[in-house]
C-alpha cells in the first residue's frame, strides 16, 4: 500500500502534464467504488459530505470535517484533494491553524475558497483572502509536506461572472502561493480557456457539476490540467434516492425501484473488495 508521502508525491506529479479527472466520493463506499474504476486521485465535497450526514452545505464543523477526511483518506490508496471550504476561519493565522490539522490527516491536496460565509461580503476582497492562502501556504511549508494547495475564486457561484474578475483574484491567488486554481462555476470553453492562458504555466482545475456538452477531451485541449465534480455524483444520488422515495410516498407505486443496481453486483463488488484488502 502507498504511503501518505508517495501519495503526494503522485498527486503532485499529476498536475505537471495531461488532465486528470478527480472525481468527489462522499463516503467509504463511494470512495472505494471510484477507486477501483481507475481514477487516479480522489477528491472529498463538503456538500455531499453535508447532505450525508443531513446537513446543509457549509454547516459541518471543522473537527467533523477532519474526521470526515481522514475516514475518506484510510479508505482509498490513491491521493485523496480536501475540499477544506474556506479554511473554517477568518484571520489567516486561524486558516493556518487549521490547514495543519487537514495535513495531519494525510490529505495530498487541499483547497482555500474566498466565499466568507458572512451575510454581507459574500467575498473576502482579494487583499485578505490572498493573505489567507499566503497563510495556507505558509502551514503547508512548514510541515514538510508535499501538499499541493488550489486557490479557490468563488465570484462565479455568487453571481460575478466577468471573467477578469476571477482572474484576477485567481492571479493573486498564485502570488500568493498556491499551486492550483480554481474557479468553479466557470463552464464555457472561452472561459476556461481565458483563465488556463492567464494563469499558466500553473495548473488549472475545472468544475463539471452539470453536463455542458463539453467532455474530459475537450477540457484537456483547452490545457485544463485537473477536472472535479464537487457533489454532482452526490446529488445524482440523491435524485435517484428522491424520485423514487415520492413516487412510493405520493403515488404507491414502486416502478423506479427497477433502477436499482441489482443486489448480488454491488454485494459482490464489496465482498471483493473487502477479500482485496485482506478482509
């Protein structure tokens, strides 16, 4: 079994050449289930993490996070990105505080978001969220890990979306020392490739959280380096979960229940999991 350190070592080479897709599991089952398709890397969602544990986005706590990442991370052999939202504080020694902790759990990546969480300036202003990431940065290096760090410009989710608005916080970003950047809502080929020519030589990562037409070929000839789908798989499940469970409840009737993935393939799946892991 790889250790954490050949892990990172793995997911740092990944963001050198090619485009990788970084597909979000939200539980072990998920996790182990995506592994064995022969994705090279994982990535947690705090959304799906959120809606398993019946809570909406943003409100599980840092430790209940951590400990969701660690469960994710002793799951899986491969290198598993933490979807760390907004660092679970404001003041960049706080941010740093906490980045520590998500390297303790043997994360090869993390993320930093510049969404506050406050009512009112949904944003940090670029100064203050690029000295959170400097700060980020700053914990990363100083735990000697590996530990590739994505900057985050969320302006697209809260309705900015000039595209020289996220590259120029995402510019910054980089300055101030992240590896990877980010800015999920963004899905037109012209705006990816807008943001993949300012930004290089550093890797870029795109969100696929709803089909656009556009496919993991195209992004990669666009020069995208990484693609994620933050809760989209989650919320697929959910769909399946929801329609299913109303049509029972409002119609008595079962018919969706024939899109169940048959019992012996999913039973057999795990108990061969379960014999390749040494169960």
């Amino acid at each position: 079994m790889p250790t954490i350190a050949d892990r990172r070592r793995r997911f740092r080479a990944l963001h050198e050449q090619g485009c990788f897709v970084l597909p979000n599991p939200w539980d072990v089952g998920t996790t182990r289930y995506l592994q064995q398709l022969g994705f090279e890397a994982l990535a947690t969602t705090s959304a799906g993490a959120a809606f398993s544990a019946g809570l909406p986005d943003t409100a599980v706590t840092r430790d209940a996070m951590l400990a969701h990442i660690r469960t994710v991370v002793a799951a899986t052999d491969l290198p598993v990105n933490a979807d760390f939202e907004a660092g679970y504080a404001d003041a960049p020694d706080a941010v740093a505080a906490n980045v520590r902790l998500c390297v303790e759990a043997g994360v090869a990546g993390l993320s930093i978001e510049d969404a506050s969480g406050h009512r009112t300036d949904a944003l940090y202003d670029v100064d203050a969220a690029a000295r959170r990431i400097a700060a980020a940065r700053r914990a990363i290096d100083e735990t000697g890990a590996d530990v590739v760090l994505t900057g985050r410009a969320e302006c697209f989710l809260f309705g900015e979306t000039d595209i020289q608005v996220a590259i120029r916080r995402l510019r910054a970003y980089a300055d101030a020392g992240a590896d990877c950047l980010y800015a999920p809502g963004v899905r037109t080929r012209e705006h990816v490739a807008a943001l993949v020519e300012a930004v290089a030589p550093k890797p870029v990562n795109v969100l696929m959280a709803a089909a656009t037409g556009l496919r993991v070929a195209d992004l990669a000839a666009l020069g995208v380096r990484r693609v994620s789908v933050g809760s989209a798989l989650a919320r697929v499940a959910w769909g399946a979960f929801m329609r299913a469970a109303r049509e029972i409840a409002d119609e008595g009737r079962f018919d969706l229940l024939g899109d169940a993935v048959p019992f012996a393939e999913i039973d057999r799946f795990f108990r061969d999991d379960l014999r390749r892991r040494g169960g």
